[in-house]
C-alpha cells in the first residue's frame, strides 16, 4: 500500500470511528456496525453514480466535485439516455433528491429528516434484485436512536456529517475496500461473540486461501465457494493471491444463513468492486437445503469457518443426501463440525482443494465422527491437519486446526502440522505473522518431516493409530529439560552459604553497636547476638 492508499484508509477509519460515537452510548458495536457500514456504503453508491455524471456530461470527475455534478445532474434529471448509461453502468440508479449530497444538503441547512435518507434506501433497493433488502439491518426509526423524531433525526444527522468529506471513489487501489474489511474486524473486536458469525482473522483467512492454491494454476480464472461465507472475507482473498490478470474472471458463490451478515457480504463484494454477474450469494441454511443446485456443484477451491460444533437436526432424511449418504452415518446432532466439512467437500472439483477451520474434536471423537473421518481417511481425502494457536479468533479462546482435502490425491498420507505455538501475542487475541504463514505453506508444499514441527504420515500410520488424527499422536514437539550440571550447583551452594555468613557477621558487628539506656532492650539485643555467634562457630 502506498504513502497515499495508507493515508486515504485511515481517514476513513477515523472518521468512521468518528461517526460511531453518536451511537456507542445507545448501543453495542454488533448493531451500530449496521448502520455505520449501511450508510458508508450508500455513500460510495452515490458518489460513484456522481462522478460518472460528471465523465458524461461534465468536464470529468478529476474537474468536478461532487457538488458541481450534483447540480449538473439536478439540470439534467429528464435525459432519459443518461439514465440508461447509468442503469447499464451500475445497475441501479439514484434520483437527484435521494443522493448523499443532497440528502448532506438537508442536513447542512438543518431540514434533515429521517426519511429523506429512508427513501433514498428504498430507491436503492428497488433498482435492482442484486440490492433488494440490502439496507433492512438500518433501522432509521428505532427509538434506540432517540424518543423523537427529531432525536433520531439529530443522531443520524451527526453520523452523516462524519462521514460526508471522505473522498471514497477517487481514492487509489481498493483504499476503500481494504478499509471496510479492516472496519468489519474491529467492530468485530469489540462485539465479542457475536463476531465470530460474520469474521474469520486476515491472516487465518489468508492461510485458507493459499493453502487451496499451492500447486495450482488457473489462467482463466477459477470458481471458488464458501457456504458459511460471513462478511465474504474469505472468498475474497482470493483477489490477491490469483494472478493479477485473472482477479477479475473469479467466479463467486457463498451462502450465509445470518440476514444481516449475509447483507454485510453483499456490500463488501461491491466495494472490492466484483462485478454482480461474478457473484452469486444466497442467505439460506448451507445444512439444511443443498445449495448451489447440483448442475453447479463442483468449484475449483473451497473455504470454510463454520460455526463449530453447532447443533443441527441430523435427520434419517439426510441419509439419502449425497452429500452425505456414502458415509453410511450423519454427523451427531450436537456437532455439525462434519456436516458443514462434507457439505464442502462435495461441491469440490475433483482437481480442486478445500480447506476449513474446525476445532481440535474433529481429529479424534469417535462413534459417528469416527466412521465419517475413517472412510475419508481410506478414500484418501484428508492431505493435511494443521494446528494453529489458541485464542486466534473474536468468537472462541480454544485451539482449532485446518484440514485440508482434496479429491484427486495420488496416496493417501497426511501431511500433520503443529503451527500452535508461532504467533504474536496481542492484547486480546493472539495473531498469525506473515513468517508464520511462510513457514506452513512452505512445509505443506514441500511435504517434508520437520523436527517438532510437522510429519508426513503414511496411511498404515494413521490406521496403526485407529484413524485417530490428534497432532501429537505424529509430531512429537515435547522438549525435555536441560541437564542440571550438579558440579556446578554445589558450587553455587557454596558460594551462597558463605554470602549468608558474610552477611551475618556483617549484622552482629553492627548489632554490637547498638546501646539503650533500656536494660530489657539490651538483653534482647545480647541473645541476637549470642544465637547468631553460635551458628558463625
């Protein structure tokens, strides 16, 4: 990033924490991220939208303030042709009285009401079924906000102005996108639990991502799926990591069951400007109804965080499922864990990669889990089991690991990586560095043994070992204590003892010094004397 993206980012993260202040005091950081990152993002719509009127029929955006093509589109509001262009270039337009700076216009001259905003949403969502019911998280009329009309309207206003000299269009690379991820993982700091439905760590979503890329090459672009996606975080990595000339053929797919995370995803693909055709995001239940239809099943690459250990209804029906039905068992009721890893695995390519963050469980319970993790074991679907550290993530303090599958392996070891004790220790959770994610793709790619590091197991290993995949069953990390040197601490002994005798002589000689008038005093201070005297002999 440059001097001036670097720059351009805080910015907007500084005024958006601005902005967050006229809402922290009425609620917490899991609500008031709705409407933060809701009015953010229709703010980007309308400057967009602005500056492209300005290209059109003004003197270009580089010429132009947002003012200036605001009242050139206000004098041009008929042509029919420009909103053609518009609807074709975004696919969605918005009316000269419903833009952020007219609706800035309100609030400056103190007219503002709350639905001069409510109905500029609706107009949004209205244009276009990629944005239908993309603002229903931002509730403009909770009493939350204030008791009145006017409170509400006061609040909203102070969240406007925050916000409103932020230079979000022009701004250099993916400033703006980059920003809101980096927004999304600090509201999620401090929304605690909760955050873990809609944020997977950058680097831990990082490491997903290129582990499902070694060894591959896709120079015409490349499908990928995520069906517990969150805030789509992890599908987009894969920006940065493809070459830069196929970024822009990455076809998405991601289903998210949260309504309001699910809206969240839909605003971040925008802003990382991913072409709507690209993307295809469902809000829906991955567990309960198969999706996408089968005709669209297979994906080059396949990331997942799902929500571990989740409850499901395991019901007989989804025996007959074929995500699940050659397994012979469901995974139990009270842990979906191998639900959501074979509801992935099967929309894989066969030459494609998965990879997904689960907890430790997963390697080692028995009944069900056992079978299930028994027969992808002896197909050869399991490549690697990568431990990570403990307290990575907002939701969850325990240790998780990495499995990574695949379809098309040529044997079937596992490649076992105990990455759990390189990290960073952060104040509230730990963090992967770069070196650290280095060091597990190298090892991975590699398929090496490294000393208390990592393994490469042969199948009749894991079998010897009853399919049990607990890491430390194969990578020994236990460092045994150095050798005490007893010379040595003899002579430490000694030289100790005589410091103790020094420092008692020293005590007596001023001891003997000491004199009172008080006859009680000084036969006190005689027995000191005589006891330390005796031990000196």
């Amino acid at each position: 990033m440059t001097m001036t993206e670097s720059t351009e980012t805080k910015s907007l993260e500084t005024a958006l924490f601005s902005a967050a202040d006229a809402l922290r005091s009425k609620m917490d950081a899991n609500e008031y991220k709705n409407y933060l990152l809701g009015i953010i993002f229709y703010k980007y719509l309308s400057d967009s939208m602005l500056y492209e009127i300005a290209d059109e029929i003004g003197d270009g955006r580089e010429n132009t303030t947002l003012a200036e093509a605001q009242k050139l589109y206000e004098e041009n509001a008929d042509d029919e042709d420009l909103q053609d262009e518009l609807m074709d270039t975004f696919s969605y337009v918005i009316t000269p009285e419903h833009t952020f700076t007219k609706v800035m216009d309100h609030v400056n001259d103190h007219s503002f009401q709350i639905v001069n905003l409510a109905d500029a949403f609706k107009e949004i969502e209205g244009t276009n079924e990629t944005f239908e019911g993309l603002f229903d998280d931002v509730d403009l009329f909770s009493r939350r906000l204030g008791n009145n009309a006017q409170k509400q309207a006061d609040t909203i206003s102070a969240v406007l102005s925050a916000i409103s000299d932020l230079e979000l269009v022009q701004s250099p690379g993916d400033t703006l996108g980059d920003a809101y991820e980096y927004l999304i993982s600090q509201f999620a700091s401090e929304s605690g639990k909760k955050a873990g439905e809609f944020y997977t760590p950058q680097k831990v979503s990082e490491l997903l991502t290129r582990l499902t890329l070694v060894g591959k090459q896709y120079p015409e672009g490349m499908t990928v799926y995520d069906p517990t996606m969150g805030s789509g975080s992890l599908l987009l990595n894969f920006k940065k990591y493809i070459g830069e000339s196929q970024k822009d053929e990455i076809i998405y797919y991601g289903q998210e069951i949260n309504t309001s995370t699910y809206n969240l995803a839909r605003m971040n693909m925008i802003l990382h400007h991913v072409d709507t055709a690209n993307q295809h995001l469902r809000n829906g239940d991955t567990l309960d109804a198969d999706w996408p239809p089968s005709a669209k099943t297979n994906f080059d690459a396949v990331v997942m965080n799902p929500p571990y250990s989740l409850h499901w209804s395991s019901a007989k029906g989804f025996l007959e499922d074929p995500r699940f039905s050659k397994y012979g068992v469901l995974a139990p009721k009270s842990k979906a864990d191998y639900a959501f890893l074979l509801h992935g695995f099967y929309h894989l390519k066969n030459t494609g990669t998965m990879a997904i963050v689960l907890p430790h469980g997963v390697l080692f319970r028995g009944t069900k889990e056992g079978k299930i993790r028994q027969k992808l074991l002896e197909d050869g679907s399991i490549d690697a089991v990568i431990g990570l550290p403990a307290n990575l993530f907002y939701s969850t303090s325990i240790p998780t690991t990495i499995v990574v599958l695949k379809k098309n392996k040529q044997d079937r070891s596992v490649m076992f990586i105990d990455a759990s004790k390189e990290f960073e220790k952060g104040k509230n959770q730990n963090q992967l560095r770069e070196e650290d994610l280095d060091k597990i793709i190298k090892t991975y790619e590699e398929r090496k043994d490294v000393d208390k590091y990592a393994h490469l197991a042969t199948f009749d290993e894991i079998k010897e070992n009853d399919f049990n995949l607990n890491i430390p069953r194969y990578v020994d990390t236990f460092e045994p204590e150095p050798e005490v040197d007893l010379k040595q601490v003899s002579k430490d002994l000694t030289a100790v003892n005589k410091q103790i005798k020094d420092n008692e002589k020293e005590l007596v000689g001023m001891l003997k010094q000491l004199t009172s008038k008080d006859d009680d005093i000084m036969e006190g201070i005689n027995d000191i004397i005589q006891n330390f005297e005796e031990d000196l002999k």
